[in-house]
C-alpha cells in the first residue's frame, strides 16, 4: 500500500506548493467525471503519465501500490456489468444480463477509479505530511470565519492519511504470525474466511488503538494545544512553478472538452 507514504525527492512535482497540489488534484477528480469516451480518458492518462515522469518515482513502484484496491475496482465493474439495464442484451444469465451500454460503463468506471487513485496516490507520494497540512490548514483558512476548526481538522486529515500504509503493514506482519500458527486466510467456505479474519482484527484494533494513544501523548509532551497562536517554522511560498501546475490544468480542461463526445 503506497497511498499515504512520502517518498522524498527534489523533483518538479516534489518541489510544488503543497497547496496548488491539493488544487489540482481535486479538480482533477472533479474532471474525470466531464470524460465520456476513450479519448478523453487517454488524455487523462497522458497526463497522469506525465506526471508520474516528472515525479521520478519508478513506475513499477507505482503499479504495485495498485494490488490492495483491485478488488474494489473489479466489484464495481461487475456491479455496473450486470445491473446496467441500457442498451443491447448480449448474455442472459436469469435475471442478470450483459448488454453493450453494460460494457461500456463498466470499462469507464474501472479506468475512472483508476485515474483517481493515481493521482491522489501521487499527491501523498510527493508531499511531506507537514506540508499536507499547512496546505490543507491554509486552503481551508476562510472557514475560520464561522470558528470551523480549520486546523484540528487539517492535522487529522493528515494523521489519518499517514497511518494507512503504517497500519497496513501491521496488518501484513499480523497476518503472517497467524498464517505461521496455522490460520487460512484463503480457504474454506466463505463464512470460514470470515472467522478467520477475526484474529486478524482484534489485535490491529488493539494496535491501532495504542499508536493514537502514543501519538497523544508525544503531542502532549511537546505542548501541543491546537492550531490558537500557532506559528510556523516552514512558510508556504506560491511561486510561478505553482502557477504553471494551474495553467496545466486550465489546458487540461480546455484539451478534455474538445475530446468529448456528444
């Protein structure tokens, strides 16, 4: 699992202000829903693949993060393969069927969740979790104005999106010390795995339980009394690299729109 981990570097992408990064990747999301055929969508893959060079992080790397989320992607393409009603029924199955509009759905859906992940997966992979939450803090700063906790609530976005690999990997070690006491994960009935998962989940509930307790703690002994007077050792710094990621965006666009279809 690889969303949530940083990966320093000194690349263009590394280098952005970690507030036009977070600009662009939600607009981004909002865009790909705009994409309606395979050219639009191979103009957003050019440009995550552009990206994902300038980022200088390997792409085999990147590939591999995608193993854990796979079967959410493939439930929602069955999900869509067999309860679109549109268009021409190609394969009966009782009440299920298969049609062309099915297909359709079904492969845009996939390529969609795929787009997504790779972006927001790059935006972890290139910004420290410090400069997540000061972009985070500072993009959501006008919401002070009506006392929304804008910085509470930018340090748990960041502390939650930091412990997804960490607590992944607990996962992974507990997993293999009950594979190693004999539990089977990937055999039996399905109500067999799911007992078997149980093992699995208790004590990563108990761990997960004792990091929060740990991090309390260790925020405590340092002071740590909110975001009321808070200063700041790193200054966040819009500088014309920034600007140029937006104006990416904005050819983006305008690329997307002449791509669609009718």
């Amino acid at each position: 699992m690889i969303l949530g981990r940083f990966v320093p570097g000194d690349s263009w992408l590394h280098q952005l202000d970690a507030r036009a990064k977070l600009v662009a990747v939600m607009y981004f999301i909002v865009m790909v829903f705009f994409a309606n055929n395979l050219l639009s969508y191979l103009l957003s893959f050019l440009l995550v693949f552009s990206l994902l060079v300038l980022s200088k992080i390997p792409f085999l790397f990147f590939i591999r993060g995608l193993r854990p989320i796979i079967f959410l992607i493939l439930l929602t393409v069955i999900l869509q393969l067999f309860f679109t009603t549109e268009g021409q029924v190609l394969l009966q199955f009782g009440p299920l069927q298969i049609t062309d509009a099915g297909i359709i759905n079904a492969v845009f859906i996939a390529l969609r969740f795929m787009l997504i992940i790779f972006m927001t997966t790059l935006l972890s992979l290139t910004t420290s979790p410090i400069s997540l939450t000061d972009g985070i803090e500072s993009l959501l700063n006008p919401l002070r104005k009506v006392k929304f906790p804008v910085h509470e609530m930018a340090l748990m976005l960041s502390i939650a999106l930091r412990f997804i690999p960490t607590l992944m990997d607990e996962a992974e070690k507990i997993m293999q010390a009950q594979k190693s006491r004999g539990v089977e994960f990937n055999s039996g009935s399905l109500l067999a795995r799911v007992k078997a998962i149980i093992p699995l989940l208790i004590p990563l509930f108990i761990s997960a339980f004792k990091r929060a307790e740990d991090l309390a703690i260790a925020m405590e002994a340092r002071g740590y009394h909110g975001g009321e007077g808070r200063t700041k050792y790193r200054i966040l710094k819009w500088e014309a690299r920034d600007t140029l990621m937006i104006v990416l965006m904005m050819v983006y666009t305008l690329l997307l729109f002449l791509t669609r279809g009718g």
